[in-house]
C-alpha cells in the first residue's frame, strides 16, 4: 500500500528540512520555529463526483521572535509548490494568533487535493 497524501507532505517537508511534527506531538514552550501538518477533512468540490481533501499547515515562532513567522510562511508555501496540481493552496492564510500556554505565534496555510469519489 502506498504512502497518503498527509505522510507524503510530511516526509517532503521533513526533507527540505523543516521542523515539521504531526498534531499533539509537539510539547512544551516554542523555542524555535516549528510546522504542524494537520489534515482538517472533506468537503465535497462543487456540484463533481469530487471530494476535497483540506490540509492545514501550522507555522509556529516564538514569542520573541514573531519577525521570523512571515519568512516561515513563505517557506513552506514556497516549498509545496512542488506539489502542485497534487496540493493546491486555497488562498486562505491565517493571520496570526498568540498562544499564550506555548508562547508562540501561529498562523496557518490551507491545502487542498482533488479526488475522485
């Protein structure tokens, strides 16, 4: 059986050397930058015999280092362009948020994967 589409982005964002962990494996205060790769779901695509597969990556910096979130960001979205028309980004990138239990900042870019029913 082959790899799914989540292991597939992890290992590809692991390679291009990303701190890069899976939801709830991550513990303890930011201290460095770190991604989250999180699958969010299914949603149906338009009126198609297609579902959309909805990937969520979360970038994390510390809290003293919020400068560093938008060069993260820009980062990964450069990289998943390799997985394009596989992963498409959807144009939803979050803004920011403060979670103060990690002092960390956080923001997130959606990803979408076409398949058939």
């Amino acid at each position: 059986m082959g790899k799914s589409q989540w292991e597939q982005v992890y290992l590809f964002l692991k390679e291009k050397g990303f701190s890069i962990f899976s939801p709830g494996q991550k513990i303890g205060k930011c201290t460095e930058p770190y991604i989250v790769l999180k699958y969010d779901g299914s949603v149906q695509h338009l009126t198609y015999s297609t579902d959309d597969d909805i990937y969520t990556i979360l970038c994390y910096v510390p809290k003293l280092k919020y400068s560093l979130l938008d060069g993260l960001i820009q980062s990964v979205r450069k990289a998943m362009k390799e997985f394009h028309p596989q992963l498409i980004i959807t144009g939803n990138v979050s803004g920011s948020v403060y979670e103060e239990e990690i002092e960390a900042h956080v923001s997130s870019i959606e990803y979408r994967n076409h398949k058939k029913r």
